[in-house]
C-alpha cells in the first residue's frame, strides 16, 4: 500500500502532529513501507497457529488470596477531616447539569 502525501498530512493533523513540509515525503516514504509489510505479514496463514498467553508456555505463578492486613478503617476514618455514616467525604470535583 502507498500513501499519498495528502494523505500523510491528514494522519498528522488527526494525530495532532505538526510536521514540516520537508518532512512529508520522508513520511509518506516510510508509512508506505511499514503498511507494506503489514499487508505482507496479513498473508501469512495463521489457520494452523494456536494463540499464545505465553511465549515459554508456561503457566503464571500467582500468591494465595489471603488477606494479609487487618482491617483498620476505624482507625483510618478517626484521622478523616469528614466523615458520615461510615463514608469519607470528599468535595464536589464535577457539577451536575441544571
């Protein structure tokens, strides 16, 4: 696939990218060959490939889900600037419509 360099110029401005003029033909070079390999890896045939979790199959170690702390919100809401029925208030950061 080749691209155009109005077309390079319409990617830059959604990605919000500032390029110089100079600089397009240099990007619309490279674009075009990195979407000519990405055409040529889709014509890879894949049916036969089973999907990987892990490169190394190899199953992940993972800890005992066993709680480890105490529970101190007593503690933690007596040091709170507010609180109210077991709840922390906090100030309005995003207002309602009206």
């Amino acid at each position: 696939m080749s691209l155009t360099p109005g077309e390079v110029k319409k990617i830059a401005h959604l990605a919000r990218l500032n390029l110089l003029e100079e600089d397009v033909t240099l990007y619309t070079q490279q674009l075009s060959t990195i979407l000519s390999f990405v055409e040529q890896m889709n014509q890879a045939d894949t049916a036969q490939i089973e999907p990987l979790a892990n490169s190394l199959d190899l199953s992940q170690r993972l800890r005992p889900d066993v709680v480890t702390e105490s529970n101190q919100r007593t503690a933690f809401q007596a040091i709170a600037p507010q609180v109210e029925a077991g709840l922390y208030l906090v100030p309005q950061v995003i207002e309602g419509e009206e």
